[in-house]
C-alpha cells in the first residue's frame, strides 16, 4: 500500500512505543491491541503489510494515523524558526500511534528514569511472562486483571523496581473499577491530565505522554531530557505553543528525535534486530 512520506524506521525508533521492533532489514513486527503486525518498506512510500483487509480497517489504519495530513502540519512552521525547519526535515516521516491507554499508562511509568532500550526489555518481559499468548512465541501486554493478580516479586522479577509498587496499585486500581481510562477520553485536557496525575507513579511528564500517545491530545508537550535540552539550547523563552494549536505533540516528537539524532542516538534504519526465533 501507499503511504506517503511515511518514515517507518523512524516511527519505530521515536519513543512512543515499546513494542515496534525491526527484524531484518526495512522489515518491522509491531504488537499492539492484542494483534501482532509486521511491515516491510518498499521502495515509492509503498509498504507491504500483513493483516488482512478487515484487521486493516478496523485496527491499523486507524493506529498508523493514516487519515491526519502531516504535510499540512509542517506547512505551518515558522520560516523564521530554522530549528524547527531542520528537525521537521529530519522527522517529518514520523507519524503519531494511536495506542491503548491501558499499555501507555504503564509503559510510561516504567520509562522513568530508564532509557528506551530498558524499557522495551521491561515491557517485552512483563507480556511474555503474565500476557495472553499471541502464538509464534508473542504475547499480548497484559490486561489490568494480569497484572492485579500479582504480587511485588512477580513484577520485580520483570526488572521493574520501585515501579512495582506503582504498577501493582494502578492495576489493582482499574481492576476493581476504581478508575477507568475509557471514561478519561471524555474530560478535556486539564482535567485528564489531573486525573493522571492522581493515579500512582504518574507526574506530569508521564500523564502527558499517555494524553500524547494514547488519547491523542495534540497540545500536550512532555518534557523530558531531550526536550528540555532543546528547550534550553534553542528555546530559552520557552517554545512557542500559541503558534501550534492541535499539533504541538506532534512537533515535540521530531524534535525529540532530531536531537536524539544529533547526539547520535537514534536508531532509525541501524536498529538491532530482535529474534524472530518461535522457540
């Protein structure tokens, strides 16, 4: 299929996900929603992907963000701002996922204070070791009721640390019924983000980044090092949000990965690949 100026390598790499993994070359395996999806890149913005056309339809058209028009995005950058220009140019292919809430809240409180390669690995060993068996070896992330069962050596045992204690409550949390991030998708900005904010483990970076990543909430911003070096670096006064109303998040991605890239980070085409062993 056509996907223009899709950057699939990029999107991979760009810390949005943890579960979007390159297995050989310009070929990924990306597992979300309880579905297992791999793409190969071909050449002319064509991909070849695996689902079906219902799966298609009903899941990845809609988690690839194929319907938003980033190139009208980056049309409304400033010509003034040449750093902006400069990170739009490097990851303008970049495209925001659609993910489920449940997985990023919990994703995101583990990232702290872990940079991306640890997260995947704790993300990776929490579905193979309490996920629903996807077959070929895979795993679904577990649901709140997986996680509610188990107790803080179970999730020690996943590399987790302090974040256990975090990860136990809010599952404990949603599988009561006690909170329901369905329910969040209804509040406005403010007060989701206080909501967040409620749940064990999260700040405010990590509720932006649920809002981000699963809500879809483009004026969030999460700051963490890499943004607050660019903030630092080139944006002194603060970045000009007023500028960027409804896309904000998306800009922060691609200057998240361009100085990513610039300190030689980013893995993009370089990727390591992951087993693709069935034992």
């Amino acid at each position: 299929m056509l996907i223009p100026g899709f950057d699939l390598a990029l999107t991979a790499d760009s810390g949005q996900c943890f579960r979007f993994d390159r297995l050989e070359s310009d070929r990924w395996r990306v597992i979300a929603k309880g579905q297992v999806l791999e793409i190969q890149a071909l050449r002319e913005d064509r991909f070849h992907l695996s689902c079906d056309t219902s799966a298609y339809a009903h899941t990845w058209h809609n988690y690839l963000d194929l319907d938003r028009d980033y190139r009208a995005i980056l049309a409304l950058i400033s010509p003034e701002d040449t750093y902006l220009q400069a990170a739009a140019g490097y990851a303008g292919g970049l495209r925001l996922l659609r993910q489920d809430p449940w997985e990023m809240l919990i994703s995101f409180i583990i990232s702290q204070r872990k940079n991306m390669q640890a997260i995947k690995g704790c993300v990776a060993k929490l579905s193979t070791l309490y996920g629903t068996s996807l077959g070929e070896g895979l795993y679904a992330f577990p649901a709140p009721g997986q996680l509610a069962e188990l107790d803080l050596p179970a999730l020690n045992a996943c590399g987790l640390g302090y974040r256990s204690r975090y990860i136990q409550a809010t599952a404990r949390a949603m599988a009561e019924g006690a909170v329901s991030l369905t329910a969040m998708a209804a509040l406005d900005d403010e007060a989701l983000q206080k909501e967040l904010c409620s749940l064990s483990g999260v700040g405010i970076k990590v509720a932006q980044c649920v809002m981000l990543f699963a809500y879809q909430r483009m004026d969030a911003f999460p700051r963490d090092v890499w943004i607050d070096r660019v903030l630092r670096e080139q944006y002194p006064q603060g970045f000009p949000l007023h500028l960027y109303p409804g896309c904000a998040g998306i800009l922060q991605q691609q200057l998240f990965c361009y100085r990513r890239h610039i300190a030689g980070r980013n893995a993009g085409k370089d990727a390591p690949t992951v087993s693709t062993s069935k034992d």
